[in-house]
C-alpha cells in the first residue's frame, strides 16, 4: 500500500469516527435521541397521568361527588390515596386493583377543585 493511501484511509476512519460521535451529541443533546430506559420512563409517565386523569373523571362521575370531594379535602395528603383507593376510582375498567402511584396521582389532581 503507497503512503498516500494509507494516509487517506487513516484520515478517512478518523472522520468517520469523529462524525459519528458529532452526531450522537447532537442527536441526544437536540435531536430528541433517547435511550430504552428514558423513553420506556417518559411512556410509564404518560400511562400514569392518562390513568390518574380517567380516576378523577371517574370520580367526579359519581353523583355525590361535591360531598365525596369534601370529605377528600378534610382529610390529610398522605391518607386521601387510601380514600381514593377505597372508592374504588383508581381501578380502570377491567383491573382488578390498581397500584398506590395511580391513587397518589389522582388525590394530587382531584386537589384542583377543592374549595378554598
């Protein structure tokens, strides 16, 4: 192999190389790139506030919901998940039991129309 070829293929990978970790950077930084991990925890985020939205319609369904709402807000934060567990409104249809997350995050948004 002449020098010159040898230098142009070194040139070339090295290139290549730093392109690709250009690209990276960029694609993660701005791109919007993410990992397994961080796009499997932005989806479980997204089931959780679509679930805790469909408690608090399920809630607010309920035709005494103003004396249920009131009751919620006498209580203190950490036991309105158990309220809201108890009532059941945290389950979606077809599940047997939903999880503490779900009953915590509805409790959190149910708090938007207690009366001050």
């Amino acid at each position: 192999m002449k020098p010159e070829t040898a230098g142009k293929i070194k040139f070339s990978v090295w290139g290549l190389i730093c392109g690709a970790v250009i690209a990276m950077i960029l694609g993660f930084a701005w791109g919007g790139w993410t990992t397994f991990r961080t796009s499997q925890k932005m989806s479980e985020e997204a089931v959780l506030a679509s679930q805790a939205a469909i408690c608090v319609a399920q809630f607010m369904k309920e035709p005494n919901h103003k004396e249920k709402l009131k009751e919620l807000g006498e209580l203190n934060s950490w036991k309105r998940a158990d309220f809201i567990e108890k009532g059941g409104w945290d389950k979606m249809p077809g599940q047997e039991k939903a999880g503490y997350l779900v009953s915590r995050a509805c409790a959190d948004g149910l708090e938007l129309f207690f009366e001050k």
